[in-house]
C-alpha cells in the first residue's frame, strides 16, 4: 500500500511541475482549404476522447519525426512537420502507474490522407474547424496549443516575418 501512495503522490507532484516527467512528442495535424484552416483530430483507444495523435519518442528519431510516425500509425496522414513545437501539455501515460508525461505537439502540414493506416479499426479521426475543436477537446491545454496554431496560421504574411526575428 505504502509503494502504491509513494507513486501516486511522485505522480501528484510531477503533473503540477514539481517533479520529473516523461517526454512524449505528437502531431497537431493541419490543412488549408480556400484559407480556412482544418484540424485532425483522433480518439484514444481507451475513453474515445478527441486528442492529438501522441506517443513516446522513439529511439533513433527525433521528437518532431517521432510525432509525424504517431500522426502516421494513429490517423493515416504523412505530411510536412515542423521542428520547433507549437506547445505542450501536461498528462499521464496509460499504465499501471499513470506517470506523468509532458507532450509537445508539432503542427503537421497534411499532404496525404490514407485510406487505410495501421490503427484504423482501433480510433476514429475527424477533420474539424477551430470552433468544432473547442466543443471536441476536453483539455484546455490542448486546446490552447490549437487555437495558438490557428493564430499563427491566419498572421498576416509580414506579421510572421516579423515574429520570426
């Protein structure tokens, strides 16, 4: 009992950044169409909750590429990953001990769309507007990573420029 309170409160203190946390990367996949953006969204296995594709980085990668490969196995969808995150978030992995992680999330401009894709029968993914993202999220951090992206997205050209500096 004692090792079971021990991990929970190390948990506890790492997800209010008091604490070490596992890394993970993910992908906050996007299109433009006529101007407009449009965001993938996916669901966990587990709760069928609406989130970004995410997992662990994997060995021999990158953590940007490790989120295109988790945008590829989880959605079906191979495009162009940025190497500097747009944010990150607090959560836990899906273990026996829920430990902590902090995933950033990397925009993802889609350039192809499979039909099929490795984990297609086990998550649902759904291309959605920023307004439809902020009723299907259920994580104000995720969504605050989003809607950061769509800013950005709908700068005026010289305005990126700019920030860039």
């Amino acid at each position: 009992m004692f090792t079971s309170i021990t991990q929970f409160l190390r948990n506890l203190f790492a997800l209010h950044g008091q604490g070490p946390c596992e890394r993970q990367s993910g992908a906050l996949p996007y299109r433009m169409i006529d101007g407009k953006a449009s965001y993938l969204l996916i669901t966990s296995r587990r709760s069928a909750r609406w989130m970004f594709p995410k997992g662990g980085i994997m060995r021999g990668k990158t953590p940007w590429e490790s989120a295109a490969q988790e945008a590829l196995e989880e959605a079906g969808i191979e495009g162009e990953v940025e190497t500097t995150p747009i944010g990150s978030y607090r959560g836990a992995m899906n273990d026996e001990n829920q430990t902590p992680v902090i995933v950033d999330i990397y925009p993802l401009r889609v350039d192809l769309e499979h039909d099929e894709w490795r984990e297609k029968h086990q998550r649902q993914r759904r291309w959605v507007s920023i307004e439809e993202a902020q009723c299907l999220l259920d994580d104000p951090e995720k969504l605050a990573i989003a809607t950061a992206l769509e800013r950005r997205l709908h700068q005026p050209a010289g305005m990126v420029r700019q920030a860039a500096h």
